[in-house]
C-alpha cells in the first residue's frame, strides 16, 4: 500500500476499498489539482497578517525558530508578497519542468508517461524543495521585480485562453445545435428559447446593475460604465446576424451574442464589485458610502466570512477553468482545429459523447481493482498542454492575490474588498472578450481568401 502511494499510477484514496471506480486521466490530474490546492492554500495564509498574529501568538518559540531560519526576528521574510512571488515561482517552475518532461508524449506506455502519472510522493517532495529553493535565490530585489512582470504577462496569457475557450464554447454550442434542425425542427425552439433566456438574462443584469451601482446624483463613472457595456452588447448582436458575416458564416446567430453577452455582464457586476467603495460627506457631516448596494456595506463588515468564501471561490475558479481547458478538445480548438460540420450530433450535452465521454475515451479501455486505465491506446489529453496551464495558472494566482499592481499594501482580508488593480484586469478581460469574438466574425471579411473554421 504504501508502494502504491508513492509510485503507483493512481492516487492514494484509490487503493482503499470503500472508494468508487475511478479513471486513470482523472485522479492523475485530481492529484495535479491537489498540489496546486495546497500550495495557493499556503500562498492565501502568507497574505493575511491575521494568520501571522495567530501564529507568533501560539507558536512557542516562534521567534527563536524565525533567527534560526534567518527568517527575520518575526519571519517577516515568509509573509508577504515577496513571500508569495517566491513560492508561486516554486509552482511555476515545478510544472514548466513537467510541461517539458511530457512534450510529444502519445502514449502511457513510455517511461515519461509513467513519471506524469506515478511517483506522487516524490513529486510532493520537488514542489515542497522547488518552493523552498525560491527562498535562496541570490539578489531578491532584482528577482522580485523582473519575476513581476513574468507574473503579469502569465497571467494575461492564462486569461487570453480562457477568453478564447469562451469564444470557441459559443460558436460550438450553435453550430451543435443547428446540425440538429435537419433533422429535427424542435431544435429550433431550443435555440430560440436558450437565446431568449440568454439575452433576458444579460438586459436584466445590466439593469439591476444600474439600479444597485449607480444613483440620481453622482456615480459617472458607473454609468458610463454601463452604457458602454450595453453598447457593446448590442454590436456584437447586430454584427452576428448582419448580412456580410451571415454569408461568410451561416453558423453565425444570436445564441453565440447572447452567450457572450451574459458573460459581459458577469465581468461588469464583478468589476463592480470589486472597485474601491466611493466615500462622501453629507450634510451632517457623516461619511456615507455610495455607489455600492446596501447589503453590499454589510456584507463586508465581516472579513473573515468574505476572506473564507473569496478565498474558496477563487481556487474554485482557477480550478474549473485549468481542468475544463485542458481536455483534448480545448486544446484542439486552441490550435485551430474542430470536427467536420457532418460529423456533429446534436446533443443537450454537446460537450461529451452521447455516453457522457469523450468517444476516445470509450475505446480499448481497461479496468484494474478500482482504476479504470483508460490510457492503453493513447493519452486522453495532452500532458504538455496540462502541466503549461497549470503553470500560467501559478502565474494568475500569484499576480491575483498580491492585488496584481499594488503589491505593497496587499493582503488576503481586504483583497476581496475593493481594489482597483483588480477592476481594470477584470474590465480588460470584458473589452477582449468583446473584442475576440468580433475578430471571429469580421476575419473571414478581412482574408477573404483564408478558410475559418469555427
């Protein structure tokens, strides 16, 4: 057992007898997954000034265990954004080295493949020396500020990606469901009402958007914010069923609009959210908060409670997105390359084969005690592609909970409260996020002699 856990091809909980089947492509990238859990974990707990009262307050000998690590007198060196850029660049490194371990692998039978697969103990023991190591590096000023703007420009690709998933999520979400009116004209009433939902949705949101961040007198900025964002929202619904691009792509319609245009309202709310609380002065005197809902003001009384559950969703986020994006059909489409319009089935769950899986997952499978080996013919995903977007996912982590571009008064408690480094990344994302799915209607316009296919 203990073999198993540390060089076997599957996690640890796997060889116990009380835990359901499992797939081989999955546990290894649950185990993946995990490590990056543990170590945001850690990188959350060195940002928050809180952890590191509780701890110089508890810990006996705190401060003689601190002189001995050359830590500083209260380890003021663990604790802070520098603290954090050291670890993350630990992560980085450790599945950039995976990343090129595992380049042009195609099978699970070759002795790299095992490496991703296996050895779970030892790999815990490299990210835990990796992230150390980091602590060491010789010249720390020069270090910190050349590794930022490494860290900013990872975490702008890690959010270009996503961008273009989404993107290619929409286009492939119409084009799946319009092979199926051939056949069967009920699937135009699907369109039709998932593209109703869809745009009521968006109008709705930007309303209450309206009525929640901005007020009569005041809050321009918000409004203008606003208009702006519905502006867009109705260009690129005008453009997806405008004639020059209909005849170019008859694929084109309202549901990938409508998709993208709920998807902009999410990022407005959440640029919102996150900007800095506007305080004035009213006629008695008092500070009043404006421009922020009501429940907004109490919500945020309770730091710890908003720490916890930001915390929570962030990693949720991070995860979901790394996970969803590295399958073999994202990074397929991330190429440029999609499945034969003849060869879509219309499907509710358009997603996955009409088994709830990938097809190529579905072949020559083979079953042990309680892994399913679902590699013997080919790897599921690309591995190379896996370790790459962890590692811009190490890259996004580090730049987001250090408050990206104000560092120096960064911390996890007030990070979830307002910051304007994160509103103008998030306002960023919506603007290429606009931008990129008109590039995707106006290109086959503007290189009328290149095929697109989307």
């Amino acid at each position: 057992l203990s073999l198993a856990c540390c060089c076997g091809s599957a996690g640890c909980s796997l060889c116990c007898g009380c835990c359901p089947k499992a797939r081989q492509s999955r546990t290894t990238r649950f185990m993946y997954a995990l490590y990056f859990i543990l170590v945001v974990l850690l990188c959350c707990m060195m940002m928050s000034p809180v952890v590191s009262k509780q701890m110089k307050e508890h810990i006996p000998f705190f401060e003689d265990f601190c002189k001995g690590i050359k830590a500083g007198d209260s380890c003021e060196k663990l604790v802070g954004y520098s603290a954090v850029y050291r670890v993350c660049f630990g992560m980085a490194c450790f599945f950039l080295v995976f990343c090129l371990l595992t380049l042009k692998i195609n099978s699970s039978k070759g002795c790299r493949a095992h490496i991703h697969n296996g050895f779970w103990f030892f790999k815990l023991l490299l990210l835990g020396a990796m992230c150390s190591g980091a602590f060491f590096i010789p010249d720390q000023d020069t270090f910190l500020n050349a590794w930022r703007y490494v860290g900013a420009t990872g975490g702008f690709i890690f959010i270009g990606i996503q961008l273009l998933l989404i993107v290619e999520f929409a286009h492939k979400w119409n084009k799946n469901w319009t092979a199926g009116t051939a056949s069967n004209k009920l699937w135009y009433a699907f369109l039709s009402l998932v593209t109703l939902v869809m745009y009521s949705v968006a109008v709705g949101g930007l309303i209450l958007l309206a009525i929640f961040y901005t007020q009569r007198d005041g809050c321009m900025e918000n409004k203008i914010l606003l208009g702006v964002h519905g502006g867009l929202c109705l260009l690129i619904s005008m453009a997806a069923i405008s004639p020059c691009v209909q005849n170019r792509q008859p694929h084109s319609g309202l549901l990938q609009s409508g998709l993208i245009s709920c998807y902009v309202t999410y990022l407005t709310f959440s640029a919102l959210s996150s900007k800095p609380a506007e305080v004035v002065v009213d006629e008695h005197g008092k500070n009043v908060t404006i421009c922020v809902p009501d429940f907004g003001q109490d919500l945020y009384r309770d730091e710890n409670w908003v720490t916890g559950l930001g915390t929570t969703l962030l990693i949720g986020c991070i995860l979901y997105s790394c996970l969803t994006s590295t399958t073999r059909a994202s990074s397929d489409a991330l190429q440029g390359r999609y499945a034969a319009p003849e060869l879509e089935v219309a499907r509710c769950c358009f997603c996955f084969g009409p088994d709830g899986e990938d097809s190529a997952e579905q072949q020559n499978v083979k079953e042990g005690p309680w892994v399913i080996y679902d590699e013997k013919r080919g790897t599921v995903y690309s591995y190379s592609y896996f370790h790459a977007v962890f590692s811009l996912a190490s890259l996004y982590v580090m730049m987001t909970v250090t408050n990206w571009f104000h560092y120096e008064s960064a911390s996890i408690e007030t990070f979830f409260t307002g910051s304007w480094s994160i509103f103008w990344v998030k306002m960023a994302s919506c603007w290429m996020c606009v931008l990129l799915y008109l590039w995707t209607l106006v290109a086959p316009l503007c290189c009328p002699s290149r095929q697109f296919s989307v």
